[in-house]
C-alpha cells in the first residue's frame, strides 16, 4: 500500500497538475505569435518576405509562480530564430503567462 500511495504522489508531482504552462503550450503560444507576425510581413511584398521569421528552438529554463499576479507564472525563456534580414537571434527573457476561466494559457503584456 505504501508503494502504491508512493507512485501515486510521484505521478501527480512528475504531470505537475494545476501548475505552470508545458513546454508544448509555450511553443504553441509562441509559434502562433510568429505566425501572425509572419502573416504581416508577408503582406509588405518582397522585402517584408525576407523578414519571415522560423523559430529554432524555445528553450524552457523554468516557471515560477508570479509575483505579483495569482495564477499567472514568469517563464524563463530561451528562444533562437532566424530570418533572411536579421540572421541567426538567440534571446533569452522572461515571458509572463497566465490562464484563461476556459483553460487557454495566454501573454500577459
């Protein structure tokens, strides 16, 4: 029984329930961002083409609870993309995130 309440507990700790946004939500929120922002450029032709951006690679080095809002968490983000215009980027910062009533993590800005 002790076994069982063990495997239990290192479950609930190892999916982290209730707590901050998986790695897949961030990249998700991240690339739909981009996204948009690529929409834009692509709409001011040749040039703005050239300022499509990819995203590498999103790197989480962890979330905390945040400081000053219940429920949102500060997100230690390391981000590396590329475009024609501005080469090879890599930025590491600090992204706010919280939760929707429905369960939809989104920027806090």
């Amino acid at each position: 029984m002790k076994k069982i309440l063990s495997a239990l507990a290192l479950t609930a700790f190892l999916t982290g329930c209730g707590g901050g946004p998986s790695d897949a939500e961030i990249e998700g929120l991240i690339k739909a961002e981009i996204a948009k922002a690529n929409e834009l450029m692509a709409s001011l032709g040749p040039l703005g083409k050239k300022g499509i951006t990819e995203i590498v690679n999103i790197s989480n080095h962890g979330c905390d609870s945040h400081k000053t809002m219940d429920g949102a968490y500060a997100c230690d983000l390391e981000i590396t993309s590329k475009n024609m215009l501005l080469g090879d980027n890599t930025e590491r910062k600090i992204i706010d995130l919280a939760k929707t009533n429905g369960g939809k993590w989104y920027f806090v800005r």
